[in-house]
C-alpha cells in the first residue's frame, strides 16, 4: 500500500484546493456532473417521495435528524395536513434536504421528467401525469413528482445536484450529496427493503394467461414450419428458407416474453421489491423483472436459438422432443 504525505504548506494547499470531493464534482472535458445517486440512495428517494407517504411530528423529526449531525441547525416545515392530526408528507422530506434551514442561500426552482412519466390523457400539463412522474421544486418546495434515477441519479445536466451546483457553488451541491447519502443509507435500514420468493411467484391470472401465449405461439410456430415444408415461406433479403424460417420462429417466440413481461408488470402490485427497483431506475428493468415472474422468453446465441445440447433436447429438465424445440423442424 502506497501512502502520499503532502508535507510542504504549497503540497498541503494544493491538495486541499485541487484535490477536494467538492471541487471535483464535475468532469472538467463537458462539465457533466460525475458523482451521482446509485442503487440504494435511487430506491430510498423513490420510496420516501412516493405518494401516500404520511408522518406524524415525532417520525417525520427522526427522518430528517438522519441526513445531518447533531451540530446542524434544522428548521420542521409546516405540515401538509393540520387537522385532524398534523402529518408531515414525504415529498416535504426533500425539502428540507434542499434547503434544512432559513439561512440556507438555497432556493431552488426546478422541473424535470422522471423515468416513470407518461403523458396525461387527454393532454393537459404534464405535471398532471397519472404516475406522478413529473417533479417540480419552487422556492426549495417540492410541489409534485419523485425522486428516481432521471432526477438524482443520472450523470447529466438535468439533474437536482447539478442546477443546485450552477446557481448555488460546489460546496452546497457537495452537502446536498452528504445529506442524501446518509438520509438514504439510515432511512433504508430501518425501513427494510428486500426480495423474497413472494415478490417473483406469479399470480393465477398472469399463470393462466402465461399458458395462452405460450400455446398460441407454439401453434403458430407449428403452421410455419408446415408452411416451411411445402415451399409455402417467402424468402427474406439476404436469407435462403431455412434462415427465414429460424427467424419467423425467432420472432414469435420472442413477442411471448414481451406480452407475459407487459401483462406481469400491470398485474404486480406497487409494493413488489424488483418493480420498485425497475420503476426508480435503481437496477434492473422491466425485462429482468418479467423474466423472473412470468417467463425468461426465448433466447438467441450467435443469431440462432439454443441448440440441442441432449437427445433431442437442449436441456436435461425438458421432456425428450417437447415443444419447447423446434431445432428439428418436425
């Protein structure tokens, strides 16, 4: 292990000056933020700014003592709700992250589309989007939207850290950062947030529903090859019949994934761990979650599909010619 020592005063003032976290948030070839929110931080910001999330006084103190030390002065915004209890909102959470304090210079006026925004029908503002995608920070307040990916995690131009870098120097930006990091890392451990078997066991409709697609696509993959077989296929540019055929079946398979994985991420309830994660940007996609509950779809190595590696099957647990294969061609 190599240790370096500043020891002159200039080698001190050097490092210090140059070599600080706060003066290297940016990349100096285009200025794009290189220090950004991941996995964890992405999933607790997701999680608290979410709707529906409500606190009492004495829990919503306790979450904001968790971004700072004891040594910082916070000032409790007024609540969201007065009667017939005072409740706290969580989206008022990162109000207080943004600016903790009165004589904190930060005020921030802020719009940016997260990665779960979809256009509102019929098309009126999009901070009326149905998913609450749309966030939207006036005065250091934040009036609608989530926090994700799109919002604090992204190395872009478009982000919180990087408009509170712009208008406010680097050493907010940089306490902006520390005050999420550690809000984020104590919030997530004493919220809990963890996948179980019952987040990817797939409901009796999406079962039932998964079974459909798979029978339709076997039987349209059986009328092509028939088709094959009798000269009845066109062939593709570039492609002789054997080819075309490889990729028709290729393609139907595939749009089994597509249909199981869109009708598994409607049927998952808000709560499910790997939606959440796909949802927020934080790992993962749709695709990862509709192949871990519905179906992994059919899977293609070097522009073919797997070949049989047994007797007459690809893999040991498939039955002997089952119609899982069509490697064959019948």
């Amino acid at each position: 292990m190599n240790l370096h020592v500043p020891q002159t005063e200039e080698a001190r003032t050097e490092a210090t000056q140059l070599m600080a976290v706060q003066h290297n948030l940016v990349s100096p070839r285009n200025g794009n933020p290189i220090i950004a929110a991941i996995q964890d931080f992405i999933t607790a910001s997701f999680l608290m700014s979410r709707k529906g999330n409500f606190y009492d006084r004495k829990t919503f103190v306790q979450i904001c003592s968790y971004m700072v030390d004891a040594g910082v002065q916070i000032d409790i915004p007024a609540p969201a709700i007065l009667k017939p209890r005072m409740l706290w909102t969580g989206k008022q959470i990162f109000n207080v992250l943004m600016r903790p304090s009165r004589s904190s210079p930060v005020i921030l006026n802020f719009e940016c589309r997260t990665k779960s925004y979809s256009k509102p029908k019929p098309p009126t503002a999009p901070d009326m989007c149905p998913r609450d995608g749309y966030l939207v920070v006036r005065n250091s307040e934040v009036m609608c939207g989530i926090f994700d990916k799109e919002t604090i995690g992204a190395k872009g131009k478009r982000t919180l850290f990087y408009v509170i870098l712009r208008d406010y120097g680097p050493e907010e930006a940089a306490d902006a950062m520390c005050r999420l990091s550690k809000l984020s890392a104590r919030w997530l451990g004493n919220f809990g947030f963890s996948v179980g078997i019952n987040d990817v066991q797939p409901g009796g409709n999406l079962a039932e529903r998964k079974e459909e697609l798979v029978a339709k696509a076997y039987q349209d993959v059986k009328r092509m090859i028939e088709d094959w077989q009798v000269g009845g296929i066109e062939a593709q540019a570039g492609c002789d019949m054997e080819q075309t055929l490889e990729n028709k079946i290729s393609g139907t398979l595939n749009k089994v994934r597509e249909e199981a994985g869109q009708i598994c991420v409607d049927e998952l309830p808000t709560t499910n761990a790997p939606l959440v994660m796909a949802t927020s940007g934080s790992k993962g996609s749709f695709i990862n979650v509709s192949q871990m509950v519905a179906c992994v779809g059919q899977q293609v190595i070097m522009g073919k599909r797997i070949p049989d590696g047994f007797q007459d099957r690809s893999l040991p647990h498939f039955e002997k010619s089952c119609m899982a294969s069509f490697h064959r061609y019948c």
